[in-house]
C-alpha cells in the first residue's frame, strides 16, 4: 500500500495536473455562459426590431391621414 507524499502514490505529480483539468472544465463553462449570453442579446434584439417594425408600420398607415388633415385645414 502506497503512503502519501511517497513516489508510489505520486503526489508531486498530481499538483501540477489539476490545473489542466480545471481549464479543460472551466473553457467549456465559459463558453456555454458565452452562448447563453449572445441567445439572450439575440432574443433582445429581434424583439427591438419587431417593436420598430411595428411602429414604422403605423407611422406608414398614419402618414397619409396626417398629411391630408393637413391639406384640409390649410384649405379651409
């Protein structure tokens, strides 16, 4: 049976591999937090746009009545 700290159990071995297996665990938490982050700025934008299409939208139905009230007082 090997005792800690003994070349059997390899304990100056182990000090420097659990820093690779951190970055090997921590790069894919970093970029699944990553793809979380730029789905949520995609879902913010795509919302803003169908907000500003609809408001150009009603500004392009409400333009013509605006202009023609518009002409009717000037020509009163």
């Amino acid at each position: 049976m090997a005792f800690p700290n003994t070349v059997e159990f390899a304990n100056w071995l182990r000090s420097g591999l659990y820093y690779p297996d951190a970055d090997s665990h921590d790069a894919p938490v970093t970029v699944g937090v990553a793809n979380i982050a730029q789905e949520n700025a995609t879902k913010v934008w795509n919302e803003a746009v169908k907000n500003l299409r609809n408001l150009l939208v009603r500004l392009r139905i409400s333009l013509p009545m605006l202009t023609l009230g518009t002409i009717r007082c000037w020509t009163r």
